[in-house]
C-alpha cells in the first residue's frame, strides 16, 4: 500500500504518527486530535517550491500511528517517542541535565544519603529536585554533620575490621563495625533524617528534645549535646523556611534568542520569588521541518484526496507555506516544555513561556493531572510578567554571544561548568591527573600533572616508576601510583585535591577508587576520561556517564589537562627508555662495569659523547685497556652499519 492510500485508512481519533524513511527509521513523531486530518495536512504542503517544506516528504516512504483516548495521552505519548528514538526532524532536548535529588537508600541494611540526579524505583526515598544544583550538597553535608548517615561507598552488608575516616571525624555513626552502633539508634538517626527532609522540623523538634532529656538524665551528655546541635540546625532552618514562605509562590520563566539558524534558551527558575538558578540550552542545528510540530487548526475529513492539485498541494496552500518561516517559536516551545516537564516529578505552579502555542491549554491540564495542584502555563503579553519573560530573553541573547560568537569564557565560569557537569560539591581549585606509560609492560612509568586555579602548576609536576607491578597491568599500576601519591599527602597533613581525574576508562576508574578506598578517602571526588570517545565517568555515577558538547569549554578543559598528562607520561617512559638501553649498550663491552659506565656518562655526558672521544680523552677516565676495548667496540659497531647499508645499497 502506498503512502496516499495508507493515509486514507487512518482514524479520526486522536493519537501519534511516526513517519519513517526507507531504512525504516523513524524520522518525525507528531501528536493530533484528529489523525487523518493531521497527516493530510502534510501533503497539501509538501509540493511548495521552499525546500525546507518538502524536506521531510521526499524522505518519508512509510507512516505508523499509535491510537490513544484522548489529547492528554497523545500528549504523553508523543514525548515518550521523541525521546526513544530521536527523530532527526523532531526538536531534541540535547542538554539533558536534571536539578539534583536526594536519595535515601531506605531498602538498605544501614541506609545511607547520596545525591543523584536520576530517580529509580529501587526501594528509596527521593527528596527534591533542589535549587541550585549545590544546595542538594550542602543538606548531605549537613545530615553528614549532625545526624552522621554516610554516602560512602563501602558495602554495609557486612561488618568490617575498621572503619573509614569519617567516623573518627565524627560525621558517621560506624556501621561498618559491630558494636559502633546499634540497629535501633541508625534507624531513628533514619527517621530523623526522613522527617528533616520532609520538611517536618515540628515533628523533628519534639523527637530531638525529648531524647535530649532522655540522654541528659542518663548522664550521656556527649548525646544530649549532639541532640542539642541537632536541634539548634532544626530551628535556624526552620526560621529561613517561615521567611521564605510568606513571599511569592515558585515559577519557571523561559526566554530565547534566535540568529543565524542558531538558537539559546534560558531558563530561569524562581523559588519563593526570588530566582535561584538558571539553565541554559543551545542548539546550532535546528532540524528544518521544525515548524511542524505547530497544530494547526484541525477539521474533519472533508475533501477527498484526489482533490488536491499537482502533486498534492492546491495553489493557495503552496502560497500559504513558502511565506512560512523555517523555525517557529510556538512550535518550538510547545515541543521543548513536553520534554522538560512530562517526565519531572515536581513542576512549579507558573510557568510562562515568551509565545503562544496550540496545545499550550492541553498540557498544562495535563500536567496538573500529574502533579495534583494547578498549573498556570502562560504567554503574558504585559505588565510584570511579560517583563520577567524580557529579562530571561536579554539573557538568553547574552548566552548566544558566549556560546556562538566565541568570546572566552571566564575560568570562574569553566571552573562552576565543571563543578555543574561533574556534579561536584563545590567549583574545582585543583585537579591531578594521572596517566601510566609503557611498552609492552616494560619501563612502565607514571605522571601526575596539576592544574590550579585556572591554569597548569608545572612547580607541582610529579612522575612515577612504577614499582610493584609487572608486564602489562594497567589497573594495578595505576593503584599502586594512585596508593603511594595519597598515603604520601595523608602523611604531610597536606591539603587534597577537589577532583582526581584519571587518564582512561571504568577500569582504570575503579582501581584508582581501590587506592583511595584503602587509605578511607572514600568522599574524594574521583573521575576519568575514556580515549576516544571522550567520555567522561565519575566515579558513584559510572552507569550515567558524562557525555560533553564538543565545543563545550569544559570539555576542552579536561582534554587539555588529560593531554598534559599523556605528554608528560610520555616524555618519562623515553628517557627511561633511552637510559635503559644506553646503559645495556655500554655495559656489553667487556671490561666495563657499573662503575666505569657512570664515570664514563658523567665526563662524556652522553652514550654519543663518549662514542665520538679519541683515545686521549678515554684514556682520562678509564685505563688505556680499556680505552683500546671501548674504540674496538664502537669502530666494529660501525662497519657492521655501513655493510648493511651497502648490500642494501646493491
């Protein structure tokens, strides 16, 4: 069945249709109320002489649908699809980034608290998202200080012979180690946890001062103290919170620049009326048919198909679509706010967006379906709100100058990239990177270069031999190195580094985190960059892997700073290498030992300084014997060349 004749065959309810090539791929995915009507639209446009217009039909050779009860699911459904198979015609959300959660491993023995940034129905609890990204941290740090539930990485189904650095810092209870807790104390430090994000301070008041007074009659005053402290944090959040609340509710406000088929987007998010964090996106090639997604008044099913003029498209429709322009804001944004919202499990109460589009009244019922309160999804066109969506577009056109008209960004402003794409608790300072260089297992050496505060610190440059390991293993030399540069701070009382990032992949990854694991650095920020696919994996976050724009400065970053790493591994293993078959080539003539070989290398200088001394001068070092063995080696060396080069020659 051809294309025409398989349109006629499709319902008048509402759903998805997917076009797709001769490949069977899936190009465009699109949502309708009326099916029929939607996908017919397609052909009284598709003959116009605009070659954007047609761009999408010349491709298509096949369509699919999917029927669903009604617009809301269609909707739903339609994002789902754009987001599985990435139709090349469909507008992407490239920039993937999520606000973080807070995640309490409740299905744990010993829960613990991390932050994430993806939620998954594995038995935890998830509180969030929070603005800004770093707010997430600075609660872990604060459940770290006071209520002392980990996020390290050791396995606490078991018991362990010691515990890591954090108990002895007294920002863990021990569970690792029989007797440093009970099961019934880590469960209400837990409940505390629970009832601290929930927001429940009331509760968690109560609870706090009546087992302060129970701990202060005991005489356990280290633990009516700590109840103190922990009480003490309650109130002063407490106080911030009532501050906050009585001002303006939560909203998000979009604006966007559009130049040179180029297009950003900024999102500002507003919490308690006051903007708290902003997101940007970018797109620098915008697919062409990417008006499409703009509903267009749809009807039923009235003319017939033989109707339509030469090649489809009657005149008045052809007129209608050339004067069309290639990008659509309300297109635009009615396909972006499905794939930032559908998918969160909390949206703001306001939303407003700088243009109008058809299914704006549908999805925002939608969403507030989803999350149970009204959602207000708006366009204004005056007074103070059309001003906010202003201010967000100025910035937005701001965001196109750094990104598209490559004015350098500021190191501050890499160094918060970093810390954003990373998901670090703070902006990186300093970041050593270590490589391992050999050949075939042989001469295998190692370097650490630094970089701080925003450019490379050669002062603090260092290289390795590696000691403890033989032929080819890279994961246990680069333990080793990782082992004995740490273990060496540790014992200095010297300041750590904000991120370890680590020449190669998983592997190398996990036996770097092995290192650091052994001398209870377990918190230590810890990353690596894999070969040529650039891609970056931290370590706690290995199955969602950093994948960097490839014009993105913090990309660019990284490279360099992994580059300067390899040079300067590479550079090492060399002069190993020449050392070592220098000193082979030397200590093969017969009279000359280990000692002779330095007195020799350090009056000559070099292997070709000493093969270039006359008699005389070898005479000074070492006895004329010996001389004479020296020039009767080197002089053999020779001739046995030049025969090769001449029956090469011949």
């Amino acid at each position: 069945m051809d294309l025409l004749a398989k349109i006629r065959t499709l319902p008048t309810k509402p759903g998805c249709y997917l076009y797709k090539n001769a490949e069977g791929e899936v190009i465009y995915v699109g949502k309708a109320k009326n099916l029929r009507a939607r996908v017919r639209s397609y052909f009284l446009a598709a003959s116009q002489a605009n070659a954007k217009t047609g761009s999408l039909m010349r491709e298509a050779v096949d369509i699919d649908y999917i029927q669903v009860a009604n617009e809301h699911e269609a909707l739903a459904l339609e994002n789902n699809l754009i987001k599985q198979r990435k139709p090349r015609f469909n507008i992407l959300l490239r920039d993937d980034k999520t606000y973080p959660y807070i995640k309490l491993t409740l299905g744990d023995r010993y829960p613990k608290v991390f932050v994430t940034r993806r939620l998954k129905k594995d038995g935890s609890a998830y509180f969030g998202p929070y603005f800004p990204g770093n707010l997430a941290y600075r609660l872990v740090d604060l459940i770290h200080r006071s209520f002392l539930i980990p996020s390290c990485k050791v396995d606490l189904s078991r018991y362990h012979s010691r515990a890591c650095l954090q108990y002895y810092i007294k920002r863990c209870l021990g569970p690792c180690v029989e007797g440093f807790t009970t099961p019934e104390a880590y469960r209400e430090a837990v409940r505390d946890v629970q009832l601290f994000l929930d927001g429940k301070e009331s509760e968690l008041e109560g609870r706090l001062r009546e087992r302060m007074a129970e701990a202060a009659a005991a005489e356990q005053y280290e633990l009516a103290a700590r109840m103190r402290d922990q009480l003490i944090t309650v109130q002063q959040l407490q106080e911030k919170q009532r501050i906050a609340s009585t001002e303006n509710e939560d909203a998000d406000v979009f604006g966007f620049h559009f130049e040179k088929e180029m297009l950003a987007v900024n999102l500002f998010h507003m919490r308690s009326g006051k903007i708290v964090d902003k997101r940007d996106f970018f797109w620098e090639d915008l697919p062409d048919f990417s008006f499409l997604a703009e509903d267009p008044e749809e009807s039923d099913e009235t003319e017939d198909m033989e109707a339509l003029g030469p090649g489809g498209a009657p005149e008045a429709a052809v007129e209608a679509t050339i004067e069309r322009p290639a990008f659509s804001p309300s297109a635009f944004f009615s396909a972006l706010l499905k794939q930032v919202y559908l998918d969160q499990p909390y949206v703001p109460k306001h939303i407003y967006v700088p243009v109008d589009f058809p299914d704006r009244t549908a999805l925002a019922s939608l969403l507030s379906e989803r999350t149970g309160h009204k959602i207000e999804l708006a366009a204004p066109q005056r007074g103070d709100k059309r001003s906010l969506v202003d201010l967000v577009c100025q910035n937005a056109k701001q965001a196109y100058d750094q990104r598209f008209r490559t004015l350098q960004p500021t190191n501050k402003a890499i160094a918060e990239a970093l810390q954003d794409a990373l998901s670090l608790e703070e902006p990186p300072r300093r970041i050593e990177c270590f490589d391992i260089s050999h050949i075939q297992g042989a001469e295998t050496v190692a370097s650490m270069v630094v970089w701080e505060d925003g450019a490379m610190k050669k002062s603090d440059y260092r290289k390795f031999k590696v000691k403890t390991v033989s032929g080819v293993d890279d994961f246990a030399s680069m333990r080793e190195i990782v082992h004995r540069r740490y273990s060496r701070l540790l014992e200095e009382k010297k300041d750590l580094p904000s991120l370890i990032l680590i020449d190669g992949g998983l592997g190398q990854l996990h036996a770097a985190y092995a290192a650091l694991e052994q001398l209870g650095l377990t918190l230590q920020p810890l990353a690596s960059i894999a070969k040529r696919e650039e891609i970056v994996y931290v370590y706690g976050q290995e199955d969602e892997p950093v994948v960097l724009d490839r014009r993105s400065p913090v990309l660019h970053l990284i490279q360099k700073i992994r580059d300067e790493s390899h040079r300067f591994a590479i550079t090492y293993h060399r002069k190993r290498r020449e050392m070592r078959d220098r000193d082979s080539e030397l200590l093969a003539i017969p009279g000359v030992g280990p000692r002779t070989r330095q007195r020799l290398l350090e009056h000559f200088g070099s292997l070709r300084g000493i093969k270039q001394a006359g008699p005389d001068a070898l005479s000074a070092v070492v006895s004329p014997a010996t001389a004479e063995k020296i020039r009767n080696y080197f002089q053999a060396e020779n001739e046995a060349a030049v025969d090769t080069a001449l029956r090469v020659i011949q």
